[in-house]
C-alpha cells in the first residue's frame, strides 16, 4: 500500500468536482466534496462503509480493493448512471 504513495484524481458529478485521495500514510481513501454533500449523497456514503472525518475534512474509509471499490460505486450512483 505504501508503495503506491499519495494518489489523488478529480472526478466530475453532479455533486460537484470530487476528488478521491488514496492516503496510504494514514491508510484511508478519502472522498473531498467541494461542499456539504447534500442528504441522498450522504446516505449513499454510508450506506458504502465512508464515514465523514472532521480533522480530515473528508469521508473516508479502509484504504484496500473493497474501499476502491467502494469509492467508484459512490461516484457512480451519484453521478447518476446506473449500476450495470
């Protein structure tokens, strides 16, 4: 895990610029919103295992393949596609 380091991307949804942050330094994988998610976006997060971290500002979970896969499902579903 830590040799992959401190990978970021942006992705475009319909909740706005998300940016996914693979923190290997504190073994997370980290979803910024550039606002307050609103309720339905929210519950998807958790409903997906992320829970919101104050002192990180980020919904965050486990970095591993299920938290990637997580991630990308998140992103999916509010992005609004549907789950193929």
């Amino acid at each position: 895990m830590k040799e992959r380091g401190n990978q970021s991307q942006e992705v475009e949804t319909s909740a706005g610029a998300v940016e996914i942050k693979e923190n290997a330094n504190i073994a997370r994988i980290q979803l910024l919103f550039p606002g307050k998610p609103d309720g339905p976006t929210r519950r998807v997060l958790k409903a997906n295992g992320f829970r919101w971290s104050p002192s990180q500002g980020a919904w965050q979970r486990h970095l591993n393949e299920a938290g990637r896969y997580a991630a990308q499902r998140v992103l999916k579903t509010i992005s609004g596609a549907s789950a193929a």
